[in-house]
C-alpha cells in the first residue's frame, strides 16, 4: 500500500455497490479499483490484483462470503483487510472466526463507516512483520527457531514474535524477548551467543547498542534516544540507541 487502499467490493446487489462505492468517496485513502457481483470473479480478482482492502458481502449465490475468505486463506500468502458489509448481524461472529478486520452493517451508516476507516488506518499503521520467503520457499514469519537455552533445552518461537535480545553483562548471555499474542515473556540464550549470529537471522533485526537488538517492526519511535516500541512490548524501557548504531537505524527507514 502506497498513500491510498486499493480496495475490491465483492457485492451481488448492483445497488448496495453504488451505495457503498459513493460513500467511499469521501476517504481520500480509498480507491476502488474493482466491482465484481459474485465472489468467484470476486476471488479471482483479488488473487491476481492483490488489492489492499475488500468489502466483502457474505449471502451470495455459487460462492458465500465465507467461503471466499476461506478459499483466499488457502490459495494466497498476499495480505489485505476483509471488511464484511452484510445486513445480517448473525453473520458477524463467523466473519471474525475467518479473520475480517470489521463488519458494517447494511443499509450503511456514516457513523458506523467512519469507524470502520479509523480501525482501517490503525491496523495498517500496526508494525509490519517480516514476510520473506526463505529456505524451503516458507514465509519468514512462519520459521519456527530452535532457540537454545543451554547444550539441551531450546525455546521454539518464530523469528516475527522477537522484539528485542539484551545482553546481561552479568551472565555474559543475551535475554531474549517475544510475545505470545498479546502476552510478553523471556528466556534466556546459551553461552557463546554472538551479536553476529543474532544479526544474521533477519534484516528486521538492528543492533542500536552493543547491549541491544531490536526488531525494527516493532519500534514506534526514538524519544531522547531511547527506542518505544509498538503492543505489546510498549512495557520495555531504557532501551537506548548510541551513535555508533544511529545511523545504521535511520538507514532502515525513509524518511522526510
């Protein structure tokens, strides 16, 4: 995504097409580029032009809007926001089983819209994780590192649930932090861990002090040198970036 939404609308009601397509004018960050009346075409559409969002009805001849989203699900590893616009509110547990973003209700309500963009806009501005293949033609978010604690114990997490390695002067060892939905937790690494191999894992992660490694896609901003870091690590403090590192951080980012 660029400055605006590539947004589909998957609808079988060419009136409720309009009428959602006209509201949608008023948002300067959304741009429709496609009208599809079935979800078949609708699925085909999306797999091909990886738009940013869908509006997607849920009661629709040949394919439902369930359906579609778990057809997307197998068929594609492209991420965009599924809101379901559906005038039946029974539907809506079930959307967020599938993973939509949000439900509008139908006839649309302005209120109601505009909640919807301002959860859009939010969830976009979330940290994005790494998404590399790698290896086996994987996701990189989907690699699962054996992490060692000692010559036999390891941790298994995924490289995308890292926030940040600290080394403890203490122990001459680095205390790892991730998270396990919106739960952080820490372990501890083996003996002989260097920053290089750490550093190697992926380019998402940046040392900004020889005592800490951070996970760029979850770094929020830098407030008199110290890293603030996105949910749910928001809780870590005195992470502080030297000069030596500043600028191989600033180089991660454009910036104006």
């Amino acid at each position: 995504m660029e400055n605006h939404f590539r947004t589909i609308i998957i609808d079988d009601d060419r009136s409720d097409v309009d009428a959602l397509a006209k509201n949608l004018l008023q948002y300067q960050q959304i741009r429709v580029v496609g009208r599809y009346y079935d979800a078949v075409n609708g699925l085909d559409a999306v797999l091909k032009d990886k738009p940013d969002l869908v509006f997607l009805d849920i009661e629709m001849p040949g394919m439902t809007g369930l359906e579609f989203m778990e057809q997307l699900d197998a068929k594609s590893r492209h991420h965009c926001h599924i809101v379901v616009y559906t005038a039946f509110v029974n539907h809506a547990v079930e959307s967020f089983r599938h993973k939509a973003l949000d439900v509008l209700l139908k006839p649309i309500d302005k209120a109601d819209l505009d909640k919807v963009m301002v959860h859009l806009i939010t969830e976009a501005n979330q940290p994005k994780r790494p998404s590399e293949r790698v290896g086996d033609g994987m996701l990189e978010e989907e690699k699962h590192l054996l992490m060692y604690m000692n010559k036999s114990d390891f941790q298994v997490v995924k490289l995308c649930d890292i926030c940040l390695f600290l080394y403890e002067e203490k122990t001459k060892r680095w205390q790892t932090y991730a998270r396990d939905g919106n739960k952080v937790y820490s372990f501890t690494l083996k003996h002989n861990v260097y920053s290089k191999q750490i550093l190697a894992l992926s380019p998402s992660l940046v040392q900004v002090h020889k005592k800490y490694i951070v996970n760029v896609a979850y770094l929020m901003m830098l407030k008199d040198n110290e890293c603030v870091f996105f949910a749910p690590f928001k809780s870590i403090k005195g992470v502080m970036i030297s000069e030596n590192f500043r600028k191989k951080l600033v180089e991660k980012y454009s910036s104006i």
